[in-house]
C-alpha cells in the first residue's frame, strides 16, 4: 500500500509509520516545512496548499493534523488554533483526495470521544451518542464535518474517536510519570471521573485496521473494552511502578494550572469501542494493567 499521512511527526504519527514501513508499506508523509526526506511532501494547509500530483496513486490517507489540546493555556487566540488546525488541514486533504484522478479508497480522519461532551458520569458512551456542547465537543464535531468533500467523491471516510493514548513517550503518561516515580502521584480532583484509555499499540492497530478492512466508515472510538475510573487507573500506575499513591490533586490547582481545558481533565468519558469490536477487531491490551504496562516500555 502507499499511505499519505498528515501529523506524522507527533506521537501517534510516528508510530503509524514506523509499523507501516516495517510490513513494507510505502509511507508519504505530508509536511509543513520543506521537505528533507523521498518520503516527504509539503503541504501549507492554512492556505490550502498541497501538490495533487504528489498525492496520485495512494490505496489511503491517514489524517492526524492537530494543534495539541493541552499543551499551554487556552486563549482566545490558542483555541481558535486548535479549530482551524484540524478544520483547515481535514478541509484541505479531503478536497485534495477528491480531485485524484485515482482517489485512494479510504480517508481515515482523526476525531476525538472529547466529541461526546463534559457531562455524562458513569454512562457508557457509544458511537451512537450525540455530539456535546463543550469547546473539545464542537471542535470535534467540526473536525469530522470536514472530511465531507472526501465522502462525497465516494472515498471510505473512517474517523478514529480516540481516547486517552497512553505511552510514556508523550500525552498524558508522559506528563504523569514524573510524579508518580517520585511517589508524589495521585488522582486527579475526586478521582471518579471515567478515563478512556487504549495503548499506542492499539491505536495503531486500530487506525490500520480502519484502513485495511473494506466496508469501514463513520465514527468508531478507539478505547479499550473496560474504561476506569482515573482513581483506578493511578492505583494502577502507582501499583506498576511500586510507588504510593498519594491523595488527588484538587480540581482547583488543576484549574490554576491548565485553566479550561481543565474542565475537561474532569470530565467523565466512559466511551467503548462497540463498532469496533462489531467490525471484528480484537486489542492486544484490552485492561488498564495491560495498557499501563505497554505505555511504560
């Protein structure tokens, strides 16, 4: 297969495409900056930018551009960047796709289970629920709306709502594990609140599945099977890494911290992957001792 990629320098990215070249796979990847490798194609989304002819001949385009959501504070002028860089890359590739004289026969786009909102406690959450009113809900649901110029030129469009990737080489593991190997570690604000985690592994596995598998498209959360509580998931962390567990971080230093994104460390997200599972996929780390322990090698 020869697979176009968008955001293939960040975490999931780079996994995608080390597996993919390891089975023989021919990788493009778009990017920014000028290009430094055969492999490489420049692309300038933000003004709708990318050469189609570089695109010809590709079976499927993986779509991850995405401004990260919890990197530095949100302000008005921060979070109109997390928008656009999803809206205006997605907008862009989709278009692209569609004018290929030989279109690939799937687009799978990146979405989020930040789709479904802040407010659902311990309601399971399927591909079926409606969109939320939060920003991370609006973004995504826009996010997803932008892959339409793709759908409409008959691509397969497949959006990955992701979970919490866990891996210690970025997200949220990363940011956690100094703490917790210090011992310092705990729950953050009561603890209650679902985690929707899948490991990198799985990710990447699902994301190939999606484009693999003929007959995929809409919505499908990757998360593992049995999402938890974020107490339990930090019992488990600190349990792996033989450390304590100290009492949760207060939601108002969260707060202080990360501003409104905050809102949504709280939040609950007990998502499950049922079209996956429907479509035949199986995870290789399906628990959060599983999962835990693939993000920390």
């Amino acid at each position: 297969m020869r697979v176009a990629i968008t955001g293939s320098s960040g975490l999931i990215g780079t996994a995608l495409c080390g597996s993919l070249v390891a089975d023989g796979h021919q990788v493009v990847r778009l990017v920014r900056r000028d290009p430094a490798a055969p492999d490489e194609v420049h692309w300038n989304p933000s003004r709708g930018l990318v050469d189609i002819a570089d695109l010809e001949g590709i079976d499927a385009a993986v779509n991850l551009a995405g401004a990260p959501v919890g990197a530095r504070r949100w302000t008005s002028a921060y979070k109109k960047k997390i928008l656009a860089s999803r809206t205006n890359a997605t907008h862009v590739l989709a278009t692209a796709l569609a004018k290929l004289d030989h279109r690939p026969r799937v687009l799978v786009s990146a979405s989020g289970i930040v789709f479904y909102g802040l407010r659902h406690g311990r309601e399971f959450l399927d591909e079926d629920e409606l969109p939320g009113a939060s920003f991370l809900a609006w973004v995504s649901a826009q996010w997803e709306a932008a892959a339409e110029p793709a759908a409409s030129a008959d691509i397969a469009v497949c959006h990955p709502r992701l979970g919490m990737v866990i891996s210690r080489r970025g997200g949220a593991l990363a940011r956690m594990l100094p703490w917790f190997r210090a011992g310092l570690g705990g729950p953050l604000g009561g603890g209650d609140q679902y985690w929707s985690t899948v490991s990198l592994v799985d990710t990447v596995r699902a994301l190939r599945f999606l484009m693999e598998t003929p007959g995929c498209t809409g919505p499908y959360n990757v998360t593992a099977p049995a999402p938890v509580t974020n107490a339990e998931f930090a019992r488990v962390l600190a349990y792996t890494l033989r450390r304590p567990m100290l009492l949760p971080v207060p939601p108002f230093a969260l707060r202080a911290r990360f501003g409104e994104f905050a809102e949504d460390l709280l939040a609950s997200y007990r998502a499950v992957p049922r079209r996956l599972l429907e479509a035949g996929f199986t995870f290789d780390h399906p628990d959060t001792r599983s999962i835990v322990s693939a993000g920390l090698h």
